[in-house]
C-alpha cells in the first residue's frame, strides 16, 4: 500500500478494526454508551414508525436495530468492514447494511430519498464536517432532520487532557482501556464549538435543539462514580438538526 493510500484511509478504521468484536460485546451494556450517550441521542428522534433513516457510522448495529424495532425502514454504512459484518449478523437482513467511507460522496444514495440521518458519535473522526454534512442535506427531504452526537470539546479541559490551542481543530489521540483486552490507541478530531455550528450552518443546517447529556439512574446502579463524574461535567453533546428550505 502507498503512502498516499494510507493516508486516504479513514483515520479510525484501524482502531476500530482491533477493537470491533469487544466493542459490540460492550455496546449494549457499557454506561456511557447504554445510560449516557443513547438515551440522549434518542430523546431528539420524533416518531420514527414507517421513516426512512439513514443510520451513518452505525457500527455493531445497535442504533440500526432499535430504528427498525421502531418501525423505521434502515439503511445503514460504517467504514471498518468488521463492524458490518456485526451489524449484518445482529440486523440479520432487517436493515440495509453496506461499508461506506462518510469523508467520500456517497453516491449510492439517491437524493432526497431519507427522512431522517442519524449520525452518532462519528463526525469527531472526520475533519472536514461541511463535506459530509452537505452530502447528509442531499439526501434528506425537504425539512429532513439530522441526529448527532459528538464529544464534547470542553470535555477534555475539565479533565486536564488538553494541550495546545482550544481554538483549532486538530488531530488528538487517547487510549482507550473500556473495553477490555488490550488497549487501543484512538485518533480523533478535536474541534471547537464555534466550528461545529459553523460547519452545520455551511452544511445547509439549522440547528433545532442541543442537549449535553446528564447520566441516567441506570449509569448510577452500574457505575456511581462515574455517574457522580459526568453529573458534574460534559462528556459528550447531541444535536438536532433540520435541513434548510423547510420545516419537519
């Protein structure tokens, strides 16, 4: 492989490739996932019943899975080929499911063709948001609605993890340890709040509600301390979005 193709490769896929069948092991059960991040996620969702949702970055299938046991009608993509592999098997064909690179144009997908895009905790591995986002706004229908969540960029000051300029956006790397077995080396974009609702704007978006998620009484009975820990301060953010030219 060139240099150059390496480079082209997303920058997550290799860290997620080691880390996928623990990872969906995991995902149903982990706190910040389960009783943190999801219920947040999910809470700015209208009706999904008879919606075509485009799931984008939908890793071992757990989003997918709950869209469809609600009704929606799913297509989904994540670009580490084993973690479609697991979608595949825990959806076992109740939802399209293909290996899809979100920096690239998606030209599979038909213009206008989703009611909703739902995007969770992806576009901090991207570093060009307005891209994605402007392909997300070709396929929703007027006054479509785009789900997201990401990590929260004041997160990592509250925790004494930053260094450098808060103000740019840059390339970072933590280990992860969360999930048993070897730890894994994670990059990821940091990226300032100004620039995210920057990019959502430019994307063809305005922004309808954001939430910075508090843990559940789940997250209590599982994990005090960490309940304690993000009761007092942001881990991640979840936004809800409408497509520009129209209302839901």
């Amino acid at each position: 492989m060139s240099k150059s193709e390496a480079e082209e490769k997303p920058i997550a896929l290799e860290a997620y490739e080691a880390l996928a069948e623990r990872y969906a092991r995991a995902i149903d059960s982990k706190p910040e996932n389960a009783f943190y991040e999801m219920p947040a996620t999910l809470s700015l969702l209208p009706d999904v019943n008879g919606k075509r949702v485009f799931d984008a970055g939908c890793g071992p299938g757990r989003y997918a899975e709950w869209l469809v046991e609600h009704g929606a009608i799913v297509t989904a993509v994540d670009a580490s080929p084993k973690m479609v592999k697991l979608a595949q098997k825990r959806l076992r064909g109740r939802a399209e499911i293909e290996c899809a690179d979100l920096s690239r144009p998606l030209a599979f997908l038909q213009d206008e063709s989703f009611d909703i895009v739902l995007c969770p905790l992806v576009l901090d591995y991207l570093r060009d948001w307005v891209a994605v986002l402007r392909e997300f706004h070709r396929v929703l229908r007027e006054g479509g609605l785009l789900v997201l969540s990401v990590g929260h960029p004041c997160a990592e000051l509250m925790q004494g993890r930053e260094s450098g300029d808060y103000f740019q956006t840059k390339l970072v790397e933590y280990t992860w340890r969360g999930f048993g077995g070897d730890p894994v080396v994670m990059p990821s974009y940091h990226r300032p709040l100004q620039a995210m609702f920057s990019s959502l704007d430019e994307g063809g978006f305005s922004v309808l509600r954001l939430i910075e998620p508090r843990p559940t009484e789940e997250y209590k009975a599982v994990d005090p301390e960490g309940y304690e820990e993000l009761s007092k301060r942001p881990g991640f953010l979840c936004i809800s979005a409408v497509k520009k030219g129209g209302t839901r």
